[in-house]
C-alpha cells in the first residue's frame, strides 16, 4: 500500500460484464497491496452468476439497491437495501437480483485477486462472455470454480 488516500468518484473505475452484470472495480487488490479488492455490481432483474466456490477468498456483500436473494451451501437469505452479506471461502455460494428492477451490490474481496478474473473475462469479444466452459477454465486459474446453474 502506498500510504495514500483513495478518492474514487461515483461512477469511476474500469468496467467489465460478466455473467449479465455491470462489473466496476473501484479499489483494484495493487491500490491495497492485496489486502481486499472492492466492486461494485449492477445486476438486471432475475440476473446472478452461477453457483460458484472462492478457494483463495471470502466475499462481503451490501445491498445498495434491489432485493437480492442469497445461497450458501445449506443456509439462503433475501434482502434489499442495507443488508450486509458475508460468505466464507471454500463454500459453494451464488446471488441474484430476485426483484423487477435493476440492482446494486458493493462486494468487497478478501484477499484481494479475482478482480484480475474480471477483467481477463470482461476482456472476452461479448459472444464469449457467456461461454460457461470457457469461463470456468479461465476461473480456475483464480482459484474459482464453476458448478453452473444460475
């Protein structure tokens, strides 16, 4: 870590689709020396990501806007705005925006590293970027992997 300050300004940091979701990075794991990454996740009506296992990190979740509903392993919840979600590496997990309208989540990544997933994926030409098989190698190679279903 530098030993600066950040100042991210709404609606900054690179963006990248994954999985139907708007992906912006707004604190990248070099700005933290690897200590956390922090996202912020806009997700359209009915939309998540797969179910999915974090070998490397846990995933901390606050619902900005929307109502999310939550899986991990046995244990599932719902909530909207305020509600903070914490999930533990090594668990099978998945979320999705189960409300009408579009949703925001703030994810914070502990440690920091998948956000280079993001990128490599959000990097695909667009037909790519729902190819599952492609994706899940890709994931691999960040200690993420794809069991499938949305």
């Amino acid at each position: 870590m530098s030993g600066k300050a950040l100042f991210i300004p709404s609606g900054t940091g690179p963006q990248h689709f994954v999985f139907g979701d708007l992906i912006t990075v707004k604190i990248h794991g070099r700005d933290t020396g690897g200590v956390f990454a922090q996202m912020e996740t806009n997700c359209g009506p009915k939309i998540g990501p797969p179910l999915h296992v974090h070998h490397r990190e846990e995933e901390t979740f606050f619902v900005l806007e929307g109502q999310f509903e939550f899986v991990c392993g046995e244990q599932q919840t719902i909530g909207g705005p305020g509600i903070v979600v914490h999930l533990p590496r090594n668990v099978a997990h998945r979320f999705k925006n189960i409300g009408e309208t579009q949703g925001r989540l703030l994810i914070t990544l502990t440690p920091a590293g998948i956000e280079e997933f993001f990128e490599e994926v959000g990097a695909l030409p667009p037909e790519e970027r729902s190819d599952l098989p492609k994706i899940a190698a890709l994931a691999a190679r960040y200690g993420l992997e794809i069991l499938g279903g949305a």
